[in-house]
C-alpha cells in the first residue's frame, strides 16, 4: 500500500443533549424524502447529467425544503453516487431505508475533548454527546477530520465522524505472510509458522441454516413476519462472528507487525476471487469472499493506524509450488508432498512460506540476478553496517 493520506472513522452511539430528538428524527425523515426523490428521477433518465446540471434541477427544491446550501449539495452528490454504483453493476434502483444524513464542515462542529457534535440539517442546531471509552476517542484527537454521518437504527442514534491521517511507513526488518482459509489462518515469518483458529465455519452454519430455512418455506419466508425476522437473524449473527474475529485477529497480528519491525504480507483478493469460480457450493463461495474480505480491510484498517507496512501478493501457486525447488506439489489430503526434493508439509504452511518468498523475491530479487542494493560506502564500511537494516531474514525452517 502507498504512503499517503488515509480515511479512520470513529463509529459510536450519540445521544441528544441540546435540542429535540424528534425534532431531529423529523429533519432525518425529510431527508430520506428528498433523497429518494433524487434517486427516482436520476435512475429514469438514461444518462446521470453532469453535477453543474443536477444542481440546476434539484437545488431549488431541496432549498425549498429548508436545507441549508452544503446539506442540499450533499444530498444529489449521494444520489449520484448510488445511482452510478447500481448502474455499473447492473443493479436494481436504490432504495433508502435508513433515517441518516451526511454532513461536512459547514454544517458541523466536533469537540473531542467535551465529547460533542454539532450539527444542522435545516433550521435547528442540535449537540449530540457521543457515548464510548476514554481510550478509543484519544485515538483520534490531533487528527483532521473531513465529514460526519448521523444514522438513527434499531431506536438508537449513531455518529461517525471520518478523520483524515498520514499512514507513513518504515523500512521493514522482515514480513510475516499470512495464508488464509475458512478453518485457519497461518501465518510464517521466516523462522516461525503459527497457526490462528478462524471462526469462519461457525458463521458458515448460522448462513447454511438460514439458506435451510428458505428452502424449507420456498415461498411463506418472504410474507410470514417471523420466519423472515428468524432468517435475518442468522444472517446477522454469521456477519457479526465474522467482523468480530477478524478485527481481534487483526489487532493480534498488527501488533506483532510493529513489535518486530515487519510488514504484512496478504493475498490480492482480486485476483484471489478467479479461484473460487469454479467451486461447487456458491455458499461457501460467498462466505469465504466475505470473511476475507473483512479480513483484509480489518487488517489494511489497523495497519493505518500504526503505520505498518502492507504487501498484496498474487495468489497463484502458492498452494501448488514447492517451496524449495518450484516444482509441483502432490496432495494427500491437505498434506503436501513434493517428489522431486521431499519436502513434506501441510498446505497452509506450504501457502504462507510461498506468500513470504513471493515477497523477498519482489524486493531482493530471485536467485542470479543482479544486486539492486546501492554501492557501500566508506562510512557505512567503517561503521560496520547500518542499522536497522531491512528483510535480512533467512528460511530456517524448510
């Protein structure tokens, strides 16, 4: 991943300190309205206009409405956004379900240390205090933020403010590369392979059963009120088991990442999305893509924020090549053999230590060929070295 400026978002529950709550439900009702009005109009025209054209048609009326000038711009700029996303995908019109509204720095005022958004949709100012730990709001103090999203769900009110952060890297001592499937994660180092428990398959049974439940009423889970509410019951629990393991784990391994000094290192889930489409049970298919998909954007999220270093690497042959002589592995099960040198292991370790030679060969290049480090100077000769040097690892363990 590039150096650069990054988006983290502090997600928490708000409650009204200043101002009516229903008053502010009311203002959020409108605008679901307006958006959807937008939306519709948008999705029956064959081409989105451009944006100076879209504020001509629509800025009056969302004025009229009583929004203030930024509200009304965020407004068709979201509409625009959904409708050229389900477009490009070939999807159905957007439906607005949720009561929540986008804001920027116009219509918005943040204090951290008092815990406190301001906000104005229309006409009324309200304060919401958001409710979270101490040590979760100090992360973001110092740190720009860019817009605020107020979204009321399941009678709860929510505020997430999106912060703007300069992710600076190090120059890595070594990596740890991560194989991931539905039962494990392991990870190797270069000396060292460890495996993590996931807890993907309990989230693969709650799915499964609600799959079970569809088939078993083809017809009624879509009108009975309680199979229905059983079936999103199970879908949620699979999503949250998957969310919460995969931001744990990712604290875990981030950690240890800065505790060394190593980079990450990750299969291209682009590319990794070719392997899948030829598998039998689309189930597992969808979930597989979900949990590592979560897993990677937990990662890439933690990474950010302590400033680790991350590798994509392209998934093919990871599994089927060997580690020491590249030719082709034989499987027994899960457990690999190579013919050509003995080399015995199981598959995920076999993944993880091609994921991690991927990398040294990217960055020092593969055996034979030219050095890329710049010449030593007579300092550094006379200082014995430098320091801190980056991947002088070795494989130890193969």
């Amino acid at each position: 991943m590039p150096e650069g400026a990054y988006h983290r978002t502090l997600k928490a529950v708000a409650e009204v300190i200043e101002g009516d709550l229903e008053d502010l439900l009311w203002d959020l009702v409108i605008y679901r309205y307006v958006l959807q009005r937008v939306i519709d109009v948008l999705w029956d025209l064959d081409v989105v206009p451009e944006k100076s054209q879209i504020h001509q048609m629509f800025y009056n009326m969302l004025r009229g409405y009583g929004f203030r000038a930024h509200v009304a711009r965020n407004i068709y700029s979201t509409a625009i956004a959904l409708v050229e996303s389900a477009k490009d995908n070939r999807g159905s019109k957007p439906i607005v379900r949720r009561l929540s509204a986008r804001l920027d720095y116009q219509d918005a005022r943040i204090d951290l240390s008092n815990r406190t958004v301001r906000i104005i949709l229309r006409d009324k100012w309200y304060i919401l205090r958001i409710r979270h730990r101490d040590e979760y709001i100090e992360k973001f103090k110092g740190l720009k933020w860019k817009e605020v999203h107020v979204k009321y769900y399941n009678a709860r009110l929510y505020v997430s403010i999106v912060f703007e952060t300069r992710y600076k890297l190090y120059t890595p001592r070594g990596v740890v590369a991560l194989d991931v499937n539905l039962r494990h994660v392991v990870s190797y180092d270069g000396s060292k392979v460890r495996g993590y428990r996931t807890r993907f398959i309990d989230a693969l049974s709650k799915k499964a059963r609600a799959e079970d439940i569809q088939r078993k009423y083809p017809k009624r889970w879509r009108y009975n009120e309680k199979i229905l509410n059983r079936i999103r019951e199970l879908h949620r629990k699979s999503r949250n088991i998957v969310t919460d393991w995969c931001r744990k784990f990712a604290k875990e391994i981030v950690l240890k990442a800065r505790r060394h000094g190593y980079a990450i290192a990750l299969e291209d889930l682009e590319k990794l999305k070719g392997s899948f489409s030829g598998k039998n049970s689309k189930i597992v298919w969808k979930l597989t893509l979900f949990a590592y998909r979560k897993l990677q954007e937990s990662v890439i999220s933690k990474a950010v924020e302590y400033n680790i270093p991350i590798i994509f690497v392209d998934p093919r042959k990871t599994s089927s090549e060997c580690p020491r002589c590249k030719s082709k592995i034989r499987y027994i099960g899960r457990l690999g053999v190579c013919h050509r040198c003995g080399f015995i292991a199981d598959r995920d370790k076999i993944g993880a230590i091609n994921i991690w030679i991927k990398v040294l060969e990217a960055y020092a290049g593969v055996p034979g060929s030219p050095p890329r480090a710049p010449a030593m100077k007579s300092e550094t000769r006379r200082s014995r070295g430098t320091k801190h040097e980056g991947m002088k690892k070795v494989i130890k363990s193969i």
